[in-house]
C-alpha cells in the first residue's frame, strides 16, 4: 500500500505538491487527475523516488521509501517518467531488458529472458525487437518504454502520461493492458491522465488534484461527475452515461 503523510514539494520558495495524508488503494488502476500546474507529476516523482520530498514521506508498505536501497526498491515499485530520452543507440529488445537490471544485475537468466519476450508480446511489439529505437515512431518508442516498466515485473508501477505520442487505437490498447495487468495479475498501477473519457473507462479510483493538494480521492464511478470536474478545470463539462458508460464533454 502506498501512503502519504505530510508530504510537501517547493521550487523556488512555490509550493507544488502540499498532502496531509493520503493513502492509495491497493490494486487495480489509479488515476490521477487535474489542470496543468496541479502537481500530478511531481505527486509521482516524489513516490518515485525521483524527487526529494520536503517535509514529510511517502511510505511502501509502511516503509519510507527513501529508506529502500534503490536495487530493492526497484524490484518492488517502477515507473515511467513523462520524457523519456536515451543517448545510446538501443534496440527494443536492449531497452525492455533494461526493466530485468534490478533482479539479474546485468546477468539475464531463462526467467529474465521470458519476462522480456512477455512484455513485448503484452505491447505487441516482438516483430519490431531488433528495431533500434531511433528508426521507430514515437508511438511506438512509448510502447517500447511501457514493455520496460512491465517486464521489470513489480507490485507497483507508476505511469506518468503514457499516452503522450500515442494515435488513438494504440491509447486504447495501453489502457486496456494497464486495466487487465492490474485485475489478471494483481498490480497496482497508478497513472496520470488527461483524458477523461480513458478515465472514466479504465481507472478504477481517483486522485484529483488542484494546486498542489488533493481535492477528493473516490472511486472513478463516483469521481467522474460534473461539479467536480468543473470545479478542477474551471471550464463547462457534462457527463453523461450512454450504454452503460460514461462519457464526459467538455465546452469550450
């Protein structure tokens, strides 16, 4: 279980992320929500390990996380950063073989192996793991990054816009994969999103922010609703639900 106790963020004297508490389900899919500016990606960050928190922690399981040594911690918690770039030249294969470092340092066993070729399937990418990432889409070089996170096989992955780049088919098949690695082999998954109708569609619990701090934490059945998206994003939105789903438009 991810919790988070007092947990604050400044840059240049700005604070960005301020949390008295929050605790995060176990399972399933999380989103979290809000404007630009809301502090989505530094919330992430900061579960991470990638940023330095200060005051307060985050705490896996009920250990601070800054307490892990960073090879146990990755066994337990991945994630994927908004941008991702790499200086070396990499195939497919080389990079999702990446997500295998903290469990074989280097030294890929048969397990390490299958975990590889199970995250290129799980991403559709096997026919294009000899490809260097340079001669691919960007599209296809997020999906590469995702088969990283999964094969590297943790209890928890963090996801920080994963559908930037992506065409729409591809989206949805991101989506639908997060859900079902969540439900089929207990994951927890906590991912920021912008579009609200994937939220609504796949995520099973809701982080929405504003400014820096948690408005509601809720279910994403109770949490997709009118007042609160509008008031989040100061803009006009309806919601409605069309065979048995539930949509959101937005007016500009």
């Amino acid at each position: 279980m991810i919790e988070i106790e007092n947990l604050r963020k400044s840059y240049a004297g700005l604070p960005v992320v301020d949390i008295p508490a929050l605790t995060m389900p176990q399972g399933g899919v999380t989103a979290i929500i809000g404007p630009n500016g809301a502090g989505k990606s530094t919330l992430l960050s900061l579960i991470g390990r990638l940023e330095t928190p200060g005051g307060g922690g985050v705490f896996l399981d009920g250990e601070n996380v800054r307490s892990f040594r960073s090879t146990d911690l990755a066994k337990r918690l991945a994630m994927l950063k908004q941008d991702n770039s790499l200086t070396a030249r990499l195939t497919v294969a080389d990079l999702v073989a990446f997500g295998r470092f903290p469990h074989c340092n280097g030294r890929p066993t048969d397990r390490d192996r299958a975990k590889v070729s199970e995250a290129l399937e799980l991403v559709r990418m096997t026919e294009l793991k000899d490809r260097f990432l340079d001669e691919l889409s960007g599209g296809q070089r997020q999906r590469a990054f995702i088969a990283m996170v999964l094969a590297q096989d943790t209890e928890y992955a963090l996801f920080d816009e994963p559908l930037n780049s992506l065409d729409i088919s591809h989206a949805v098949a991101v989506m639908r994969l997060l859900h079902s690695v969540a439900r089929t082999m207990g994951k927890t998954i906590v991912v920021v999103l912008h579009d609200l109708n994937f939220v609504a569609r796949y995520a099973d619990h809701v982080i929405a922010m504003k400014a820096g701090r948690v408005v509601e934490t809720a279910p994403a059945s109770h949490a997709i609703r009118e007042d609160l998206l509008k008031q989040l994003y100061d803009t006009d939105v309806a919601v409605s639900t069309r065979d048995g789903r539930t949509f959101v438009d937005v007016y500009g």
